[in-house]
C-alpha cells in the first residue's frame, strides 16, 4: 500500500540512505503506531503518526523549524521517546532534541547543543538498552571533516562534557565522510565512508576501552552516503554499500565474511534490516528511462535471493495493448514497453501508439495501481485523449490526479490517483484481447496530426530516497 | 440422494486441543517511506508490503483429538474451525483438502499461537 503523507520541498527529507525516519511503538497500549519524522522544508522538521492499517496519519507537528537544509537522524527507545539529531540552521552547529511518549503521544523537549565549536554534518545517532545515547557525525576543520563520537548518559540532557567538546574523532582529514553509529550486544559500531573510496568500521566495548583500529570492508570507486549498517538480534554486524554494485559484510564479533556481491548494477538508498537473524536488503535500482525501482534481496534460505522488485503494482507493466481504429486490430506490445529501446513502443498499422479518433492504449495489471510513466521518443502534438477504467458494468473517465496527459511531452509521470488508497474502489479488472487484467483506457478523443511514438511505458513513479523501518 | 451409510459417516467432528500455530502469512513486514517526484513536487508517502509466505501446512493424520487418538489421514470434504485461546489472531489460509490444510497466525503476534481445533467432515 502507499499513503501519501505530506509534500516536502526539502533538498533532503528523508535525510541520508542510513539514517533512521520510521519508528514502531513495539509493546503496550499504542503497539504497532507508526511513526515518521520527516523535513518537510529547508527549516523544518515535523512528526506524523498512525496506527494499521494507516490509512491516516496524524496532522504534522513541528519538532525543529531552526534546522538546517541538511541530513538529519532520529532514534527511538523502547519506551517509545524518540531522539532528533539535527544541524541547526543558523550556526550549522549539532543539536538534539528528544522527544517524549506520554499517553500515545510525543512531546517535544528543548533544544540542547550536542557540538558548538565548527560546522557538524550528517549525524547518526543510537540508543543502548540502559538508554545511553550515541552520536556520530561529520565534522568540518580547515576544509577537511572528521567523524566524532559523543554520548550521553542523561537522556540527552547534556552531551560529553559539555557542548565545547568535540568528543572522540575516530577518523580525520577526509575529502568526504558519512557515519553510522550502531549499539550491538555489548558494542558500539561506527561505520564510515571516507574519501568516496572506502568504507571502514571501528568498535569498542560498551563497557568502555579504546576503540578498535580501523578495518577496511570495502573499497571502490563512488563509496559515498550510500550504504547502511544493522545488528541482528544475535549481534552480528551487517553492512551494505554501493561501489557500483551493491556488496554486503558482516562481523561476528571476530571476523568478517567475504564479501558478497547482492546485485552487479548500482544501487542507490541501501538499507538493511534483520528478521530475526536473517538480513533483507532493499534499496534502488534503475529500470530503465532513468526510473528508479524499489528492490530487496534476503538471505531466508540460507544464500541471498536474486533481486525482486519490492511492490510489483509500482513496476512493469503485466501487459499493453495498442488497438488501431482505423485497421481494427489489436498489437501487443508489452515487451516493447518494457525495454527502455528507442521508438518501438507503436502499432504496426498506424506506427505510432495512438492517431486517430478512437485509438486506444490499455495499460493493464494483475492489481490495481496508480503511476504511470510515459517515455516517448516522438511527442504527439495536435491531439487529445481521454482516461477510464471499467467499473463492473462500463468504462468510467477519470481525470487523472497529475491532470489530463495528452502525450505532448518526451517524459512524464502521471500520478493516475495520489496514492492506493485514492484508487477507487469499483476499478474492476475485464479483458481485453483475451488478457483478464485491470486496465486503464487512454482513448484518443480527437485525432493527432503527428502521432506520439513510445519507448517505454511502466508504473514506476520517480522516486528519489527511502527509509525502510529497521 | 444419501444413504444411511454416508448419513452415518458424514458429519463426524473432532475437537484439537492446544494446537500450536506458527506459520505466518507473510515473512517479513516491510514498512517504509518514500520520496516521489512528479512534475517538480516532492510527496513523502508510505508504503506497507508483505513479502515471502512461511504458512503452516497440517496433515490431518498429524492431529490428536481430546481423546488420544489421531485423526484419520483423509476426510470427506473437511471444515477446520478455530477457536482463540489469545488475544492474536490465526486463520486458515486457502481451502482445505482432503488431507491437509494451511493455517498462519497474523503476522503480528510475537511467536507461536496456541488455539483449539475443531475438525468436521462435511461428507459428500
């Protein structure tokens, strides 16, 4: 299912692929809420909230308008408070914020200095069981950054020994550098890009020590923001990063594994969760035409699973059917649709998707959807074209929610409804050409003077991030 | 039109104490948020999907009724009715057979649900 939630106009507001936006009250009365933290401008950060099957989610409620249009992360206990990490706008020093659970609800507390000496980029912030917090982050000195570390043993009332000090830098001088922090068992990971060639990890013992020397997991070309680290239940450390591939290592504590290739085509947004002690991958991968498709991969059976395109409504095409007025006759063209080659998404009759008065493209697919991308390699120009969808009996016009596409442009994506739950209900499936399917109907309403030609046709949206609840 | 013979054997029901329910309909939850972009307008939204299925599929001849003694291993067009010993839901997945069925328990509940069973051969 996909609810829209609220716009953003944000340059990043679902922050870093690592970093946390999606939260679950595990235990007690308000089980299973959903929480959501998100940037919804350059300056603010709000919260929102639902309970299954979330169909409606709260109005937004502030929790920052001072923060800067970067990166930002959130961490919840499992008493449900919730702490915000954040640069603020004016000073783009670190901040925090917690944010308390009374009665189904949050509060948000004070701002607080977490670090005021220098310019503090893209946190990472944990929580341990006895509810000591970690934070990581970059920060920026004589042009190059550093990774820091502080805690707080207060709830995050104070951080270190004050917002003077810098904490522990556990890796200096880099060009570029992203962190995650992560409380295993009996450790604290942090796991960091540098330089975009690398990514390392150093650990220490939650009971206190130095921190491990630095371990390489992974080198390439491009290591940047995109990768992510999680613990399983029986603390065993996962990463995934994209060098071009997207490759996943794991700790035991003692060693690392070898690394293992989860797909050979780059992948952006990786992030990692744990079913138990079983690792699920989802991230995203281009489909073709520039359009970004959301995958997973997971290790169930022992091996990982080859990619999946995670919800099939917002993929490829089942099936599209061109039907030609002017000959009468229908030409499937769905592999053609699907491939991102130029100009061979056409009616053989007419040579082109639609013409005249009365043709027709049947979008169709085994579930209801809502998106459709059109990549054209001629634009129609002169003609118009009507939507429907059969309801049972007839064939219903909508105006699509993105407004009447009338295939002039080389590239659109048209939100047919906002969202699933916008799809109506009486959308029932028919058949056409001998294909029982749920079929959207573009009907040409008058005739073009130049025909639009295809190149591909899907229900991809263009999605830019995620955040995976993990 | 029945004979007295299946009058007689049609309609037996068998009542499956404790039975413990560990399949689950799907094997993970995935919830997650996403940034879509269309004509230059950034939307946040939330997705929610179900992957994999790990249901629990039953021979009948595996149960024991509140006697002792087993259940037959094929029956007549047979009905599995559940009745909850907790607050988490279970529930039969797909149609029974004449030797089997699949049941699950939502994907909420934290481990193994413990329900009773009762079994009843429609007959022909």
């Amino acid at each position: 299912m996909f609810k829209k939630i609220i716009d953003t106009t944000a340059s990043s507001g679902l922050g870093d692929p690592s970093s946390r936006k999606l939260f679950k009250i595990v235990d007690g009365e308000y089980a299973g809420r959903l929480l959501a933290i998100i940037q919804t401008s350059p300056s603010e950060i709000v919260f929102t909230y639902a309970d299954g099957p979330c169909s409606s989610w709260s109005a937004p409620e502030v929790v920052a308008n001072d923060a800067a249009n970067t990166p930002f992360d959130a961490v919840m206990a499992g008493d449900g408070h919730v702490w915000l990490v954040y640069t603020e706008q004016s000073s783009y020093y670190l901040v925090s914020r917690k944010m308390t659970f009374t009665d189904g609800a949050w509060t948000v507390g004070n701002k607080v200095d977490i670090y005021n000496g220098s310019m503090s980029l893209e946190p990472s912030v944990s929580v341990e069981s006895s509810g000591k917090l970690w934070v990581s982050w970059s920060r920026l000195s004589s042009g190059y950054y550093d990774i820091q570390v502080k805690s707080s043993t207060d709830g995050g009332a104070s951080w270190g020994s004050g917002a003077t000090d810098p904490g522990e830098s556990i890796a200096a001088g880099l060009t570029e550098g992203y962190s995650r922090i992560i409380v295993a068992t009996s450790t604290i990971h942090a796991v960091y890009s540098a330089n975009e060639t690398d990514i390392l990890a150093r650990s220490k013992p939650l009971s206190g020590g130095a921190w491990s020397s630095e371990f390489t997991i992974g080198s390439g070309t491009g290591v940047d923001h995109h990768f992510d680290a999680s613990v399983a239940e029986d603390g065993l450390l996962g990463v995934i990063f994209d060098a071009g591939q997207l490759r996943y290592r794991e700790y035991d504590g003692s060693n690392w594994s070898s690394v293992v290739t989860l797909d050979e085509d780059e992948a952006t947004w990786p992030q990692l969760s744990f079913n138990g002690n079983v690792p699920m991958v989802t991230y995203l991968a281009d489909s073709g035409a520039g359009q970004q498709v959301m995958k997973y991969v997971h290790r169930r059976t022992g091996s990982f699973s080859a990619p999946v395109v995670l919800d099939p409504r917002a993929g490829q095409f089942d099936s599209a059917i061109l039907y030609d007025s002017v000959s009468a006759t229908y030409a499937d063209v769905t592999e053609a649709a699907r491939s991102a080659a130029t100009g061979d998404v056409y009616h053989p009759s007419s040579g082109c998707l639609l013409k005249s008065a009365g043709d027709t493209i049947y979008l169709g697919m085994e579930r209801r959807y809502r998106f459709v991308t059109f990549c054209l390699s001629t634009s129609g120009a002169g003609g118009t074209v009507s939507y429907a969808y059969f309801d049972g009996s007839n064939w219903k016009s909508f105006t699509p929610a993105g407004s009447t596409f009338n295939l002039d442009e080389a590239e659109k994506g048209l939100r047919l409804w906002d969202d699933y739950h916008g799809i109506p209900a009486d959308w029932q499936a028919n058949s056409i050409n001998g294909q029982l399917k749920f079929w959207v109907r573009v009907e040409v309403s008058s005739a073009f003077s130049t025909g639009p030609v295809g190149s591909m046709l899907t229900a991809v949206s263009n999605l830019l991030a995620t955040s995976v609840r993990r | 039109m029945l004979s007295t013979l299946s009058r007689i054997t049609s309609r037996r029901v068998w009542f499956v104490p404790r039975f413990s329910v560990w399949g689950s309909p799907v094997w993970n939850e995935v919830d997650f948020l996403a940034m879509e972009e269309v004509d230059s307008t950034k939307s946040i939204l939330y997705g929610g999907i179900g992957i994999g299925e790990s249901t629990q599929t039953v021979s009948f001849a595996d149960l024991v009724d509140f006697r002792g003694n087993n259940l037959p291993p094929m029956i007549t067009n047979p009905k599995v009715l559940v009745r909850a010993r907790s607050s988490d839901s279970v529930f039969i997945v797909g149609d029974e057979t004449s030797t089997e069925f699949r049941i699950a328990r939502a994907p909420d509940a934290v481990g193994p649900v413990v329900v009773d069973l009762t079994v009843i051969e429609m007959g022909e």
